[in-house]
C-alpha cells in the first residue's frame, strides 16, 4: 500500500465517505479540447504573434512593449485555465467553481487582454491591401459609426447590467447548466461585455470616452451591482439553483455551502480588483490634472496673447488659407522654417520610428498607416490633433509627448529626441511631404 493510500486510509473514517472531496471525483474531470475554442485561441495567438512580427522593431517595442505583450500572454493563459482545463467541467458539478471560472473570464482574462492591445496587433496580421479595404469599411462603410454607438458608455454600462442580472437569474442559469450551446452563449455574453467594460476603462481607441472622473463613477457603479449580487447569494437563506443539487455533496458541501462560496468568491476577489481599478482611476486623474495645469502654464509662458486673440489669429489664418488656396502650390515652401532642422531626414525617420504603421504620408512610400489621420499638408492645417495652434513648437512638442497632451489617446510617445522631432517636424511642413513629389 503506497503512503497516500494509507493516508487516505486513516482519513477516511473522520469524513464520511461520500463527502470526501476527490474520491475518485477527479476522474470525472475532463479537460475540454473542443475544437472549435482551439481553434479560436490558437488564431488570437497567430494573429497576435505575425502582426507584431510585421510591425518593424522599433514600433513593437514602443507600441508593445514586454508587458503588454505578457499581458496578451497571461490573458491566453487564463481563457484557457477556465474554459479547456477541468475547471470547466467542475463547474457543472459547483456553483463555486463555475463563479471562479466567471472571475477569470471577466475580471483577469479580459483586462490582461485589452491591456495588451490586440485589435492593433491584429490589424497588422493583414496584408496591405486587406487593411486598405478594413480601412475603407471602417471609414466610407459606416463601421466606425456602429462601434462608436455601441461603445457609448451608456450602452456598455446597461448591456453590462442586464447580463450580469439576466444569468443570475434561477432560469437562465438552469438553462445554461443543462443545455450546452446555452451555456456557451452565457459565457460569451459574459466575455464581450467584459471586453466592452475594459476597454472603456483601461486603453479606449483613439482618445478617452470618458474623463477619468466618469470612469471612477462607471467602475464604481457596476461594481456596486457585481458586490450586491454577491452578498445576496452569500446572505440567502436557501440555495436559489437547482442545477448543482445533486452534484455538491460529492465535493463535501451542502447546495446552500456552495451557493454561499460561490457569493463570497464574487463578493470579495471581486471587489478587490474594482477597488484596486478605481485606485489606479484616481491616481491617474490626479497625475493628468497636474499634467494639464503645467501644460497651460507652459503654454501662456510661450504664448502671452490670449486666448481671445489666439483664437482670433486662428481665424484669420483660416481666413487666409482661404484667400490664398488659388496660389497654395507656390505659397507651400514658406510655412514655417525650423532652424537647424534637416527636412530630408524626414521619410527615414518615419520609418524607424513607426510612423508609417499609423499615418499614411506624402513622399513616404510604406507610410501607409490608417491608424491615424494622413498627415498630408500638414502646413495648413489650424490645429494639431485638434488642441494645440499648428506652429513649430508646438508641433514638436506633440511628436514628442502626444501623450502628454492627449493622455490615452492611440498615438504612442515614441521616444523621438528633441534633433529629431525637429527634423521630422520640418519634413510634414516641406513641399515634398505636401506634394510627395522628390
Ligand atoms: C500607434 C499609432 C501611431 C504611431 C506609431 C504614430 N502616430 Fe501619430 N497619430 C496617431 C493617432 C491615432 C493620431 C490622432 C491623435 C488625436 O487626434 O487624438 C495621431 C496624430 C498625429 C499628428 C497630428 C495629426 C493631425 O491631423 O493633427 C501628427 C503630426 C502625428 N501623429 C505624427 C506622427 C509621427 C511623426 C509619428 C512617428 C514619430 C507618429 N505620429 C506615430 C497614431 C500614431
């Protein structure tokens, strides 16, 4: 008789047999290799994988980065620990352990991934000509538009509501425990609106929806929700699912011991990763407060007019611009000259710095990104970005620290010296960015 045996041996009369957690139970657990989530798993991780390959090395480090690119890693991890691993045949036998898988899904799979930039990453799996073409349905197709819509805060806070409730819900749960394709739905409810959620919390596209302020009270607002239902499986008096009736005592627990694990598990786990986002939230929204002060500081330092003025120069550069659109061609070379700067170093900085993976560029033949606006005729436009007055000094200042300025918004600081923002910055202002011609 082998050492184990003659523990479980000795244990055995303390706990009555039947209760006895891994009595042979564990057999019955099976990992779940069904094709199709194999299928799934291993194309996120190819996509992922050859579009950081295509991306130049330069732009991987800097848009990536080892941490995200773990992060995307341990979020793999993860989708595969709840839904191939024996977790998810256990959680047909337990509440708990179906609550467990749930948390791994929606609160460390989802964020991991979101944080680590996929739909980027993606994007550069394809070929030139299929991102032209997702490009042009993404603009002229209306895409952009449904995202958009469906990404409104609002929405996701509500979709993000109803399903939480709906699945907790006695019926649909059972539902879902006794049909398979139901149950997959569940999850997958489950998934996307916590991909949703995510993403408007951690990195949304392009700039943020919501002001730091707004994401504490959207975080906080369904967390508070997520808590409630917590405490009240943890706190009823009876168990409210049937599904798991028969199967609990085999793992030692009543069905009403198990619904109350499975509350604390999404009360407290739960709870802590809310509160510990909503920390983060705060220290940030302090951090960009300050940011923004120095920011207007710096700016009234460099530019005494006021606004009313500024807005007003503004005006009548448009104005101009107008005026002078017939003679644009010949008025295009006298921009802005930037001392000391070398235009024609322009194209090769743009490729080493991975411009040319976001911003399509006259006279750059592989600047064909569409992550960001063309920067064709940068000379006459108003603004940069929107917010800062287009000139010189401030243009360098955005190619160096456009996250300083934006805070969150898709293009990454790329780490450009001062020389080199200079050069660059004199390139988008010369002729021959303007008409791409040598
Ligand atoms: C990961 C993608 C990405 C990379 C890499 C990137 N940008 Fe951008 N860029 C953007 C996005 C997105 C915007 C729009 C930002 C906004 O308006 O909030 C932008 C805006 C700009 C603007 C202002 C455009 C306008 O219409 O006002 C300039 C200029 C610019 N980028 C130049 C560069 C240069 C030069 C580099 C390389 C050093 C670079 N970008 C690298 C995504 C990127």
């Amino acid at each position: 008789m082998s050492v184990t045996a003659a523990a479980q041996e000795l244990a055995r009369p303390a706990v009555d047999a039947v209760a006895m957690p891994g009595s042979g139970r564990l057999v019955d657990l099976p990992w779940n290799w069904e094709i199709w989530l194999l299928v799934c798993l291993g194309l996120a991780v190819f996509g992922y994988a050859y579009g950081l390959h295509r991306l130049n090395a330069h732009a991987r480090s800097r848009i990536f980065g080892v941490l995200r690119m773990t992060s995307f890693a341990a979020g793999i991890i993860t989708l595969f620990v709840a839904l191939i691993s024996p977790l998810d045949a256990l959680d047909d036998q337990l509440f708990s352990a179906h609550m467990v898988q749930h948390l791994l899904l929606m609160m460390v799979a989802a964020p991991l991934l979101v944080w680590g930039r996929p739909a980027m990453a993606f994007l550069w799996a394809f070929p030139i000509s299929t991102r032209r073409i997702i490009g042009r349905l993404w603009v002229g197709g209306g895409l952009h538009r449904g995202v958009h819509a469906l990404m409104s805060p609002l929405v996701v806070w509500l979709l993000c509501s109803m399903v939480l409730w709906f699945w907790h819900l006695p019926g649909p749960y059972g539902w879902a425990l006794a049909n398979e394709g139901v149950h997959t739905l569940e999850h997958f409810c489950f998934f996307i609106t916590a991909l949703m959620f995510w993403s408007l919390v951690i990195e949304p596209f392009g700039r943020r929806r919501l002001d730091y302020g707004s994401t504490l009270i959207f975080v906080a607002t369904l967390g508070v929700q997520n808590g409630l239902l917590g405490a009240l499986l943890t706190l009823a008096g009876h168990p409210f699912y049937s599904a798991h009736a028969d199967t609990t005592a085999a793992w030692g627990l009543t069905a009403l011991e198990d619904q109350q694990l499975a509350g604390i598990i999404m009360w407290i786990p739960a709870s802590v990763i809310h509160l510990s986002c909503l920390g983060i939230l705060f220290v940030l929204w302090m951090n960009n407060a300050e940011r923004e002060a120095r920011l207007i500081l710096s700016a009234r330092a460099h530019a005494p007019s006021s606004l009313v003025l500024q807005r007003y120069a503004t005006v009548v550069a448009i104005a101009m611009t107008f005026a002078l659109s017939g003679c644009e061609r010949h008025a295009a070379a006298s921009y802005w000259a930037i001392s000391g700067a070398h235009a024609d170093r322009g194209p090769a900085l743009i490729e080493e710095y991975g411009c040319a993976a976001c911003h399509t560029v006259a006279g750059v033949a592989t600047a064909r990104g569409l992550v960001g606006p063309p920067l064709a005729q940068f000379g006459h436009r108003a603004y940069i970005a929107g917010v800062l007055s287009n000139n010189p000094d401030n243009l360098v200042k955005w190619l160096r620290f456009p996250q300083s300025i934006i805070p969150g918004n898709a293009m990454p600081n790329t780490g450009l010296t001062d020389q080199d923002a200079r050069d660059l910055a004199a390139y988008l202002y010369s002729d021959r960015a303007e008409t791409g011609e040598k």
